[in-house]
C-alpha cells in the first residue's frame, strides 16, 4: 500500500472518529463497561459466591446490596468513560429523552441506540466467558440438565418480573415506566447548571447513586432495567447462548412475551421523566431568569436582609 493510500485511510478514520463515528464508539464502551460491571455483580452474586465456596445460605438481602451497589458503580464508571466524547447517555432511553427535550439531534439518535446495543451485547459476552464455568457449576447443583430452564442464570443478564405481577404486563410496564421517569428525571435536575447541579465533575458519581436508589426501592419488581440497552443487548446473547424462549420472546413459569416490557417502559418513562422536570422545575428557572423584578429576591430559603440584620421598617419612615 502506498503511502498516500495509507494516508486517506487513516484521514477517513480520523475524520470517522471525530464526527459521530467517535461518539458511536464512546458510547459503544461506555454501555460494555456498563454492562460488564452491571452484570458482572449480579453473577457474583447469582452463582459466583455459592460456587466458589464463599457463601452457604441461599440468595438473601446481602446479594442484593451487591446488586444494588455494582450497579450504582457501574454507571459511575460507564459515564466517565464515554462522558468526553458522547455525553455518556449509554441508554437509549436518556437520548430519545434528550432528543425530544434537550435538542439533540434526531440524526444522531439510531446511531447512538446501535452502539449501546452492540456495547451491552459485548459486555454480556465477556461476563460469560468469564463466569460460564461459574454457571455451569450452578446448573449441576441445582439439577438442572438443560441450561435453557435456568431463570436464575439468565437473570444475570437480562431481566423478568415479579411473580407477584402474577403473569400480567401491565404492573412491570408501569414500574418500568416509573422508574426510568425517576432516573431521567433527576439526571435532567443533575446536569443544569441553572439549578444545583454538582462541580468538580461529580456529576457521575451522584447518577450512579440515583440509579442504586432506584434498584433499593423499585427493584424487586421488573429487575429495574430502566434501560432499553442494557436488557436488549444480553438477552440476545443469552438467546445465542442457549437460553432459548427465556430470552426471546421471554417465557417463564408466570410470565410470557416479556422482552419487548424492558424496551418500550424505559423509553416512555425516560421522555416522561424529562417533561416533568421541565414542567415542574426547568421552565420555573427559565421564568425566574426572564422576568423582571421591581428587587431582587433573596437565594432560595434565605430571609430578607433587613430581617436578617433584625431591623424593621414602618409605614412612617
């Protein structure tokens, strides 16, 4: 190769990486470290410790504060990676929300969707070559011949509901609904800078606490997804990987049809979320910053100085 062809090649690929290219592959890794830690504690959890000899009791609160807390970190750690180049959504609820109240562009929208997909597919990949002895190990202890009947396993990838929905659609929709409104929601109060948005680039680490929050008190219901990526991309490896109508279309002993519940709830809550806010806090602070005042207005939840100082004015001065 010559080296002026060599020459265009790298100029397309550095022209690539510098346009949504880049922003495709940043969001790409940031979703795979995502879903790599994400998944990763979940299978400590699910079969790491009970088949490395660490733990003796069954799956209880303490597996779940895993659950919770490596999630939380896991978030943390995909929003630093990808946060430079793409803004670091690594969900695509939080980019349909953004593109329909934040503006940004709908072009970009299918492409980002794609890399967070590949990227979620891609971390699943590396937790399982990692803990698949792990979860064959489980299977032979459970009894359980055909890895395809094995919901534990398979919930360290991709979610389902609570049997006590008791097979209905409706109950895990709404909590997925609601909990992504939440997550999308606080992210929009996290990054204006017109409210009290963290410094210091902390911001990720208080998402990562609100994603925590979410799976402490609305996990138990659906597996709190709250993102349509995160449970897309592993559920279509673990159908590749042999667990069958578990994956796709989502059949379990209370529960049918499920996959499409962790896609379409996540994706209105998030655009939900973000009216909300805007509704209820966004357009206040736009009103406050476009009205004229006759004084200023103490800072919020500040007395007056004049009371402040304990003086006092009549109607006679």
């Amino acid at each position: 190769m010559s080296e002026r062809a060599s020459g265009q090649r790298t100029s397309v690929f550095s022209r690539m990486r510098a346009t949504t290219g880049g922003e495709m592959l940043a969001e790409f890794l940031g979703t795979a470290v995502l879903i790599m830690f994400g998944t990763g504690c979940v299978a400590v959890a699910v079969v790491g410790l009970p088949e490395s000899g660490r733990q003796t009791v069954d799956f209880g609160a303490g597996n779940w504060l895993i659950i919770a807390f490596g999630w939380a970190l896991a978030v943390v750690f995909g929003v630093y990676v990808a946060g430079g180049v793409s803004g670091a959504h690594i969900n695509p609820a939080v980019t349909l929300a953004f593109a329909i109240r934040r503006k940004f562009p709908w072009a970009k929208v299918a492409p980002y969707w794609l890399a967070q997909v590949l990227g979620a597919f891609a971390g699943a990949a590396v937790v399982y070559a990692v803990y698949g002895p792990a979860i064959n190990a489980f299977n032979n202890t459970q009894g359980i011949a055909d890895g395809a009947d094995s919901l534990p396993t398979f919930s360290i990838f991709a979610t389902f509901p609570a049997e006590y929905f008791g097979g209905t659609w409706w109950g895990p929709f709404v909590d997925q609904i609601v909990g992504t409104a939440l997550l999308v929601g606080v992210i929009a109060a996290l990054i204006d800078n017109r409210n009290q948005a963290p410094l210091s680039n902390f911001a990720p680490w208080v998402i990562g606490f609100v994603v925590g929050a979410i799976g402490l008190s609305f996990g138990t219901g659906a597996g709190y997804a709250i993102n349509p990526a995160r449970d897309l991309g592993p559920r279509f490896f673990t159908w590749l990987a042999g667990w069958g109508d578990t994956a796709f279309p989502g059949n379990g002993d209370w529960f049918s049809n499920y996959w499409w519940i962790p896609i379409a709830g996540p994706l209105l809550g998030g655009v939900i979320g973000v009216i909300i806010y805007d509704l209820f806090i966004g357009q206040v602070l736009t009103a406050k910053e476009t009205a004229p005042e006759v004084e200023p207005s103490p800072p919020p939840g500040r007395v007056p100085e004049s009371a402040e100082s304990g003086t006092t004015t009549s109607a006679s001065d």
